[in-house]
C-alpha cells in the first residue's frame, strides 16, 4: 500500500511538474504585460494610420503630379528641339555669311589694289 502510495505522489509530482513548464511558457508575467500595448496606445496608433481612403487621396495625388511632370517634361523636350533645330540654322547661316564676307573682302581688296594702281599711275 505504502508503495502505491509512493507511486501516486510520484504522478502527482510529475504532473505538477509538467504543469508548472508549461505556465512558465505560457503565462505572461508582470514585465511582459507591463510592456504591452494600451488602449490608449491602440487608439493613437488607430488614429494616425493612414485608412485607404487616406492612400486613395494619395496616389491620386501622385498621379496628377506625374502628369503635370510629363506635360512639363515634353514641354522641355519640345523646346530643347527648335533650340537645336534654330542653332543649326544658325551656324548653316554663319557659314553662308562667313563665305559671303570673305568674297566680298576679296573684291574689296582687288578695287583697293586696282585704285592704288591708278593712283600710282596718276602720280
């Protein structure tokens, strides 16, 4: 009887045992709920989160801003164009005007070579 006794206390201990690890696992201590969340902390967080409408108003937002980006952007790209296009001009111009005023410095310097002869030839 004794013996049956002695294995009952065993059990008794064993599941005890195994009851205490696993409140020890379980159960949350005073530093761990002193360190959780409050209601107050779950309003505040519920209050400054952005709700989907919030995030709707954004990227429509966003959207418009990236069209007026586009719109500007081509805008330069249009512009950048004739700046390009009006240089080139500019330069075949040049070239044109270069060619057209060393002909006309040569004629000039002829007539002076051809004043200064009957100059010479009157002197």
């Amino acid at each position: 009887m004794e013996e049956e006794i002695k294995k009952q206390f065993e059990k008794q201990d064993k599941r005890f045992d195994e009851l205490m690890d696993f409140l020890v696992e379980n159960v949350a201590t005073k530093g761990d709920i002193s360190n959780m969340a409050t209601k107050d902390d779950i309003a505040n967080i519920h209050r400054d989160i952005a709700t989907k409408d919030d995030i709707l108003r954004l990227d429509t937002k966003i959207d418009s801003v990236k069209n007026d980006l586009i719109q500007e952007i081509r805008s330069i790209d249009s512009d950048i164009k004739i700046i390009k296009r009006d240089i080139a001009n500019l330069e075949k111009r040049m070239g044109e005007d270069i060619d057209a005023y060393a002909e006309d410095i040569l004629d000039l310097k002829t007539r002076v070579k051809k004043l200064e002869a009957k100059q010479l030839e009157v002197a």
